[in-house]
C-alpha cells in the first residue's frame, strides 16, 4: 500500500506537474471531438510516429498529441487514435480496422522502460491494491477515466452527435460487421485499453495504455477543463516506478535518433531501439511454448 501513499503521490504530481470531418474514407484532421487534452497532428507528426513504432498503421489512425510536449527532444511521446480509422486500400482487397485503445504510447524509450515493468509483474502488484479498495483516489481514477474514454469513443464515432438512433451511421454499421451486435456495444462502452465494460475485476490492464492517459489528461496549474485532471494517481505511480529505476520519461541526450530514423528495430546507436509489439511478444512465446510441448510429445 506504500506504493500509492498520499505523500508519495502529491510528490510525485508536484514533481511531474511542473512540465509544462469527413467519414471513414478520409484522414479526419479537422475533428470537433478531440481526446482531452490533445491538438491536431501534423504531417511530420505521422512520420515520427511510424519511425518510433516502425509501423504504418498506426500512424494512418492519428488523430490527436498531447498539448504538453515533455520529451527533451520535442518529440511526441503518445498518440489518439481514431476508433474507426479511414478504409486501407491494399492491392487485393480494402480492408476496415478498428481500434480498441483510444490511445498509444510511442516513445521508444519510454515503452521499453513500461515493458519492463509490465515483465516484473507491476500491473499484478496495482491490481492487487485495487482489488483491496472499494474506494479511494486510484480507484476513482480507473472509473474517471474509462469513463472519459467510453465517451469521447462514442463522439469520435458519431461525429459528435450521441442523439438518435445509430443504425445509420456508416461507422456503427461498419462495426457491428466485424465485431457483431454485441461486440459493437461493448466497443462504445469500454474503457482504457479497450477494457471491458462488463468486467467487475478492477484491471489496469495496459500500462502504456495509463501512461499515455496521464500524459494527455494531467493538468498544469489551475485550468482544468473538461476530461483533464490535477490528480492522475495511477499514472504517477507508473512514472514514480520508472524513476526509481533511474529512467528519466522526458528522454535520454541520444535518444532522439529512433524518431528522427536514425536507429532501426535490428539494433543501433545505443540501447534504444523502436520496440516490439507486446502483441507480436505474446504471439512469438507462445509459439515457443508450442514447440517446446510438440518436441516434448515426440520425446516421450
């Protein structure tokens, strides 16, 4: 429970706080729904993005950065994306994706370091102290901000008008294709990460996911508006972790060579490298773990 005492966190915020439409089928830049605390990308914006993920799906879905740059370099550290992002036209077939996750933390050095404490077990140790509270600052901070993702998805989607009926909007139909009737709801109502609306387990689930949260929502000062927030404990407790393990979320002098393409995935100037999917991680062991028991079935 020491981990999220009231001193260590007003700590931590004091410390953190003083850094300072078209549908589907076109990039929606001009959005009347932005994530709270973000501002319209650039065209460079979507560059950094593909060099810091090595991906170039993602960077087609951006939509919104945070208002507040805290990389050293200037460089974006986190994105929002569009839940519907616009029709990929491949050379067979076009292809419809959707993105559960609002938004997406990019820094490389930054995920390498959330990577790590994900492996040690940190996301267990905060589900744990939320799963021995039935109140409190973190646990109204989950609440506050699935909250705030459910809603901004729904107006992302709808274009800003949550009124009516939805049956026919090209963006619901399109989702009730992939995901079913059901599947559907669940999409508009989940929280961070994608979380599960219906789940009464208390999941942190993702914390890149809570990073990138805080990173967006943390306000400065005495301005708050809507959807932002003085007191982001969840995210300061990741941030404060990170810090006793000596990393520095702002970056390193070098850093910067993996969002100006300087470094490649296969390895480079220094230790930091564009990351690895935790999706692509989990499909990569668990294929391991088929071969280990097929080898092992053909031993015995």
């Amino acid at each position: 429970m020491a981990l999220f005492g009231a001193s260590t966190v007003s700590s931590m915020h004091h410390t953190t706080a003083a850094f300072s439409s078209g549908l589907r089928k076109t990039l929606r830049q001009t959005h009347h729904c932005m994530f709270p605390g973000a501002v319209p990308i650039t065209e460079s914006d979507k560059e950094t993005c593909a060099k810091q993920t090595g991906q170039v799906a993602p960077s087609n879905a951006l939509v919104g950065k945070p208002s507040q740059c805290r990389c050293k370099h200037g460089y974006p550290q986190a994105f929002s994306l569009d839940p519907v992002p616009p029709t990929q036209q491949f050379k067979r077939s076009a292809i419809n994706r959707v993105n559960s996750g609002l938004l997406k933390l990019t820094c490389p050095f930054v995920v390498n370091a959330i990577d790590v404490l994900e492996d040690e077990g940190f996301i267990d140790k905060m589900n744990s102290i939320l799963a021995a509270t039935e109140e409190g600052e973190l646990l109204q901070c989950m609440e506050d901000a699935h909250a705030i993702h459910s809603s901004t998805r729904k107006k992302l989607i709808f274009e800003a008008n949550t009124e009516g009926t939805f049956d026919d909007n090209e963006n619901f139909q399109m989702l009730k294709s992939k995901l079913g009737d059901k599947g559907a709801e669940y999409f508009l109502e989940s929280g961070v990460a994608g979380a599960n609306p219906l789940s009464k387990k208390k999941d942190v689930k993702c914390l890149h996911a809570w990073l990138a949260d805080y990173l967006f929502r943390i306000a400065d000062g005495e301005a708050c508006e809507d959807g932002m927030t003085r007191n982001h404990p969840i995210g300061e407790a990741i941030l404060l972790s990170l810090e006793e393990r000596g990393v520095d979320f702002t970056g390193t002098d070098s850093c910067y060579h993996v969002c100006s393409g300087g470094v490649d995935a296969e390895g480079g100037d220094g230790a930091v490298t564009i990351p690895i999917a935790r999706n692509k991680q989990r499909k990569k062991k668990d294929k391991e773990i088929e071969r280990r028991r097929r080898r092992q079935d053909r031993n015995e």
